[in-house]
C-alpha cells in the first residue's frame, strides 16, 4: 500500500495528519506485514482520525464497530432480517409456496444483515478496507476473546451459508483509551503504538491545518496553554481535539489573541467536567496567559 515511511507521512500530510516518525513507521509495518494496528492513547490525541486519514490515504472504505460495554458477536458480525423473514413467510402462506423452498430462501444471504466484521470481512472491491475497531477497552473481556479469534483467520462461519474468508484481508486498526487493560494475547496479533499529546510545534502545525484562518499569534497562543494545562493535575486533560475545537470557537467569536474574559467564557471548549473547570478558575488565568506567551516566545 505504501512504498516508503516517507510516503506514509506525505500522504498522510496530505489529509492533513502529521505523523511523526514513529506512526509512520508503524503504519508502514503494519501494512507489510499484514497486521492489525493496536492504538493506545488518551482520549482526543488522534487514534480514530488516524483510522479515518488511512482509508482516506489509500482510498478505500472505512467501516467502524465502535465497541460498548455488553456488545456481542450477533451485533458485531451479523443478524437475520426477521422482520424481512416473516414477512416472506407470510407471502408464502398467501401463494401456497413449497415450505421447503420458503425455509432455503430464508437463511439465504439476501435476508442477512452485515455487522462491521462480516462486513470487513467479505468486502468486495479494489482495495480492502480499514476495519476501525473503536475503544475495545469498552467491550466486555468475553468480546476480546472473541474478537482474537476472528482476527487470527480473518473468516466467519455461518451454520445456514457455511464459512465466509476475506478474499483480501482489511487493514485492521484498534483503539483503546486504556480504561482497562486488553489481554496480552490480543496484543501479541498487532503492531502496538502509543499515541501522546504532541510537542507544541507539532500541536501548532496540526491547528494552523484544521483551522487554517486562525493567525499565528492566537494559534501560538492557544497551543501554548494547552502545552501547561497537560502539566496539571486535571481530571481528563484536553487533548488534540480539544485544541482544534477551541480555535474553531475562537474563530467563531472573531477573536485574535487570548484574554481572560475569552478563556473564562470558552471553557467548554477546553474541559469536559465541571470539577475540571473549578479547578482550572481556583487559578491565576492572567499569570497563565502571560506564561503562554513567554513559551510560545521561547
């Protein structure tokens, strides 16, 4: 899929994604060799967009389970269509239809509902898809195990179709925010990267990209509060995606630096909890303002 690293980072660019060094080169592995891609990180760093910017990158289709506390294999890989069903059953009852033919045609794969696996799985097309298999740490350590066993061979049996194999094998890419830890032997399948709070170069370049009418002086500005707000002991600190929404906001308020009254107002854009916010105004906003600027100068 990918020639190079370097070619991983310039397409990924391209949809605005800077990669650093080490996400490429993992990307680029993982695409070699065949194996699912294991993202760890706090929430808002960038490991669903990730997902999204490699199906962007190699054209293809993105298909998204997004993991929950209690999803099973039937919500993940497939369903029969019963109300489809039922009512065939009915029109066959009306027609005198052979019982026989009716319970065939039943179980065949025009009544079948694709979950996201099965999806992925028999995908047809070009190029395989990106399979994102959002925040696992969510699901159940009963899915997990599951979840190992469909990745190992990449099929599915059905008892009414038989078995159904990926004639060409997503690329398979994990998030876990690391509420929980996922078992070593899931781990073991996948190429594993963690994924931090960029530097402030980096965090600028992304904002100037994602908001491109912000100006340089508030983009310095913001990313460099962002910068001192990770120091601090917060509850969820802000991430990457906090960062872009902020100066979107600050965009929609045609602000063109940061002031106190500005922060006080926008912290909802910063936090997501209100223990958060009190902490946050038990300090000195101007003193932090002030420091921002001294960073962003250095």
């Amino acid at each position: 899929m990918f020639r190079s690293i370097d070619a991983v980072q310039k397409a990924m660019a391209r949809q605005r994604y800077f990669a650093d060094r080490a996400i490429a080169t993992t990307v680029f592995l993982a695409s070699k060799l065949g194996k699912p891609l294991f993202l760890e990180g706090e929430a808002g760093v960038g490991k669903t967009e990730l997902a999204k910017v490699l199906a962007a990158t190699m054209k293809t289709r993105l298909i998204r389970l997004q993991c929950y506390e209690g999803l099973d294999a039937s919500h993940a890989l497939y369903e029969w269509n019963y109300p489809k069903q039922l009512l065939r059953i009915k029109m066959g009852e009306a027609t005198d239809g052979a019982l026989e033919a009716i319970d065939r045609e039943l179980f065949s794969e025009e009544y079948l509902i694709r979950r996201p696996l099965l999806d992925a799985i028999t995908a047809d097309g070009d190029r395989p898809p990106v399979l994102l298999i959002d925040e696992i740490d969510r699901a159940d350590e009963e899915f997990e195990a599951f979840l190992l066993e469909v990745l190992s061979d990449f099929q599915i049996s059905i008892p009414e179709l038989g078995t159904l194999k990926a004639h060409r094998q997503p690329f398979v890419v994990i998030t876990s925010n690391r509420t929980r830890e996922i078992h070593d032997a899931l781990k073991r399948r996948c190429l594993y990267l963690w994924i931090d709070y960029p530097d402030f170069d980096r965090e600028y370049e992304i904002l100037r990209a994602k908001v491109p009418r912000i100006n340089e002086r508030l983009a310095g500005q913001v990313c460099a509060l962002m910068q001192q707000l990770r120091q601090e002991d917060f509850y969820k600190k802000p991430g990457i995606a906090e960062t872009i929404d902020w100066g979107a906001a600050l965009m929609a308020l045609h602000k063109d630096e940061l002031d106190p009254a500005t922060v006080e107002e926008t912290l909802g854009c910063i936090f997501k909890y209100n223990d958060d916010i009190e902490a946050f105004r038990k300090g000195n906003i101007v003193a932090l303002l002030e420091q921002a600027d001294i960073n962003r100068a250095m």
